[in-house]
C-alpha cells in the first residue's frame, strides 16, 4: 500500500495524546517501577471493514469449538501424551487435568475469556484479504481494558473528523469481560465470596487488570483480591467435602479464580506453585478458565484442529467437534497451513523458503517461536520424539501500514507497522448448557514491520485500533 510520508508530527499533538491516555488510566508500570502509559500508535490502523467483521462472527464459533474440546478427555489425553513425554512443564498441567478428574471436580461451570488473534493475509493476485488465525489465547488473555481506553483514546483525537462508528468500531472489551467475570462470580452464589485475580509477582501490567477489578465493584458490587499461586498454596484452605477455597486470615470464601498468571513455566519456580495450582483446580471455586479450557488453548491442539484431513472433512479432527458443516468451514476458512515435521520432506521445504514458516515450542506469552536461522537449527536438531511439542505454522505476512509509535512519551518517526488483531469473547458454561456465549470487542496490536514476534508486555508491539475501511487491491508496498 502506498501511503504518503507526513511531516513530523507537532510535539503537541504528542502531548495531548499522552496526557489523554494517562487521563483514561492507559497505564503501566516500567521496568525500574515507576508508571508510565502502554505504548500506543498515534492514530487508528486501517483495517479490511470485512475481514473484521468476519474475526467478530468467529467468536462464537471458537466459543463452541473451545467449550467441546474442553469437554473432551479422551483428545486432550492424546495430545497429552504427545506433548508432555518432553515438555515437564505441560506434562504437569496435564498431571492435573488428571487428578481432578479421577477425584471428582466439585465444579461443573467454567469462565473463558478468550482472544483469537488474526493477521491479514493477502498474497498478490488474491482478490480479497483474508483472516489468518495466530492463536487462541485461552488463559490470562491480556489488553481487553487498555484496548477499549485505546479505541477511545483514538476516538477523542479524531473527533473533529465526522468519522462514525462503523468506522471506528465501538470497542466494549473493558465493559463485556468484567461482565462475563461477575455474572460467573454471581452464578457460584455464596453471599460475601470474593473473585481471586490470580496475578503474577511483580505484574507490569497491572492496570489492564485494575480497571476490570474497578468495574467489577462498581457496576456488579463485586469485591475481588489479589493474590499469587504461591500465597493460594500458603494461605487458602479448601473447606468441608465441597472443597469451598477459604482464605486462612479472614475465612472469605473465594467463588471465582480469574487466571492472570500461570501460563508459563517462569510462573511455577518451585512446589509451592504448583500446589497452589492444584489446590485452585481442585476447589469449588469456578476457574476462568479451568485446567482442561487451558490446555484446549495449546498450540497442539490448534495445529491437530487445523492440519488437513487426510479423511474426508467431515470424518476430520474439526469435524468431531463442529458437526455442522456450514460452521467448519467458515471456521477452518480462517486456519493458517500447518506442517507435519515428520513429513521427510519437510526440512527441505523450509530451508528453501524460511520465510514462509515458523516454530513455535508449546509455550505461551511470546518471545518463544523461533524464524530463519534458529528455526532451521532447532529443526535439524530434534529428535523424532521431541517434534511432537513443536508446531510448525505457515508463516503470514500481513500488508503494511505506517503509524507513529509512542512509547513512554517519546514519539518514534512514522514507521512502517504491522497489525495483528484480537477478537475477545466471553464463554460461561455449567456442563453442557451454555450460559453466556458472546462476541466481546476487540484489540489491535501494532509492531514495527520487520519484527517477527508480537507481545505488547513483552516490548514489541504498541496498543492500537482499527479503522475500518473498504478492501484494497494488494500490492504496491
Ligand atoms: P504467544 O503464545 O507467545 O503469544 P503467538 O503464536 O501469538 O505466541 O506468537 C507470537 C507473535 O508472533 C504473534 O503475536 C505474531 O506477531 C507472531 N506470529 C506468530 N505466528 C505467526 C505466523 N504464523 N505468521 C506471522 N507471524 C506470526
Ligand atoms: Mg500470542
């Protein structure tokens, strides 16, 4: 796309936008601790008005694909066992999905808050752009919050423009996920419960969960605490053959566990975590989400869905879980190549074209998935055994924009920018009815072109939000 280069932009305009998002609470923490704003883009990134509207019909349909892998023990097993025999790390989450199952959960409701991120994916000669799904992110999906403060803040420096929300989509993130997390907290009924925020040490990210503990107590009367999984292990009891999680100091009962934390390895240092862990899962408390919502997020399970059938499409793996035919294909319409790495051939293909794929390990939070060089390294190195915890994905690259980057109240010179959009959605369960099922705003992301990973805590990407326009013909960039 060809898009002029502007002039500078004033430092005024500068100040004003950083001031409007401090004012909106659009904040962080720097690494020395002291606050400052999440990095945002200047302006809206001009996103395909139907490719987003098709990521927001898309919603329910991972809703109901999440919910009935969940459900599944017997796929999430096999996937287990593929994944877990060299990676400690999954292998323990899935020990646990065990344990509460042959005792016997003392819940049957569960919360998702899920994000599915989408790139564009427009190669020359297609005639329309089209959704490329990254991943899921079904645990500690992050940035519903600052992403409306974000799409508010855009809305507040282009308020002179007469532009209308179909272009810059209203952006309810903030409003629909605190919603879905009372209404969670409410249905496990116990007067004077409190919802867990289940954080990690040291969070930078704070505010994005702050302002969702605000609304809760707000709007829903809804009193919530924050604790780590090391303070669950050494200061909450589960009571009585209910197994009711209580907090040891003050006897308040915890009906809601929202997990913000416990994705990765660096969250579980030593025992005391994973008995925290342990402890949560086999409580009364309802999970957002619980042990077997998070392990339907895994890539694994997301390359099984997405790898072509070698059986017709409707005895595939996709088939098992979305019967309707209509429904699997709109959703595997969105689905990235996956790649088998037992194919022989494989090693070949990717040294030819690196460009066009990555590795990614079974792991989330970004900084893990692995390019060029370092891809074609690991790939010559693994074991027949070992490839089963990696997926290997068709790499997409997505039509450039160029935006300012703002970042700690320092304007970088327009760039050429990159972005990835995320679709939330709201998902609450109690066995096999459905009590919430929504579509719940949305995110975009924005990153440097020519930067291959993404993650705004992780320092790559800057908070953004699309405007929305007409399709445009590839090409020219
Ligand atoms: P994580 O769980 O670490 O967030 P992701 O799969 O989301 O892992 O990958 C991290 C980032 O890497 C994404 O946000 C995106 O910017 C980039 N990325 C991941 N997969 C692809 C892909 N197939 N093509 C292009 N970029 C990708
Ligand atoms: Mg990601």
């Amino acid at each position: 796309m060809n898009h002029p280069i502007q002039s500078p932009v004033p430092s005024e305009a500068i100040a004003t936008a950083v001031d409007h998002a401090l004012g909106l609470g659009l904040l962080m923490t720097r690494p020395d601790g002291r606050l400052t704003h999440a990095p945002f883009t200047l302006r809206p990134t001009p996103f395909p008005r139907d490719a987003f509207r098709e990521a927001q019909r898309l919603a329910r349909d991972f809703n109901t694909l999440m919910a009935r892998v969940a459900a599944d023990n017997g796929f999430l097993d096999a996937i287990g066992t593929l994944v877990a025999r060299h990676d400690p790390f999954t292998a323990e989450l899935f020990r646990i999905h065990r344990t509460v199952r042959a005792e016997g959960p003392r819940q049957t409701a569960a919360l998702g808050l899920f994000r599915s991120d989408y790139l564009i994916h427009h190669p020359a000669g297609a005639t329309r752009p089209a959704l490329r799904q990254v991943e899921i992110n079904a645990i500690a999906s992050s940035f519903g919050a600052l992403g409306s403060r974000v799409s508010a803040l855009h809305r507040f420096l282009l308020a002179d423009r007469g532009l209308s929300p179909s272009d810059l989509p209203p952006n309810p993130a903030l409003d629909r996920l605190a919603a879905g997390l009372a209404a969670a907290a409410r249905y496990y009924g116990r007067p004077g419960s409190v919802v867990c925020f289940l954080i990690q040490p040291g969070e930078r990210n704070r505010f994005d969960q702050r302002l969702l503990e605000y609304r809760l107590g707000r709007d829903h009367g809804i009193r919530t605490v924050r604790l780590g999984l090391r303070d669950i292990a050494a200061g909450a009891s589960l009571k009585g053959p209910r197994r009711r999680l209580v907090l040891d100091a003050d006897q308040r009962e915890i009906g809601l566990v929202y997990f913000r934390a416990g994705y990765t390895p660096d969250d579980y240092p030593g025992p005391d975590e994973w008995e925290g862990r342990l402890r949560i899962e086999r409580s009364a408390a309802i999970k957002c989400p619980d042990i077997a919502t998070h392990l339907s997020g895994m890539k694994k399970v997301q390359q099984t869905l997405a790898m072509p059938a070698t059986a017709p499409d409707s005895e595939s793996t996709l088939a098992r879980f979305l019967p309707d035919a209509f429904q699997r294909r709109r959703v595997a319409a969105c689905f990235a190549d996956f790649h088998s790495l037992d194919d022989p051939g494989i090693a070949n293909r990717v040294r030819a074209a690196p460009d066009e794929f990555v590795l990614k390990p079974q792991r989330e939070g970004g900084g893990n998935n692995l390019y060029d060089q370092e891809m074609m390294h690991t790939l010559a190195q693994l074991t027949s055994d070992q490839r089963n915890a990696w997926v290997l994905m068709q790499r997409i690259h997505p039509p450039r924009a160029r935006n300012v980057l703002i970042r700690d109240g320092v304007a970088k010179d327009e760039a050429e920018t990159i972005a990835e959009l995320g679709i939330f959605s709201v998902h609450f369960r109690d066995a096999d009815r459905t009590l919430i099922d929504e579509s719940a705003g949305h995110l975009l992301r924005t990153k440097p072109a020519g930067h291959a990973e993404g993650g705004v805590a992780a320092g790559f990407s800057v908070l953004d939000s699309p405007i929305l326009v007409m399709n445009r013909e590839p090409g020219g960039d």
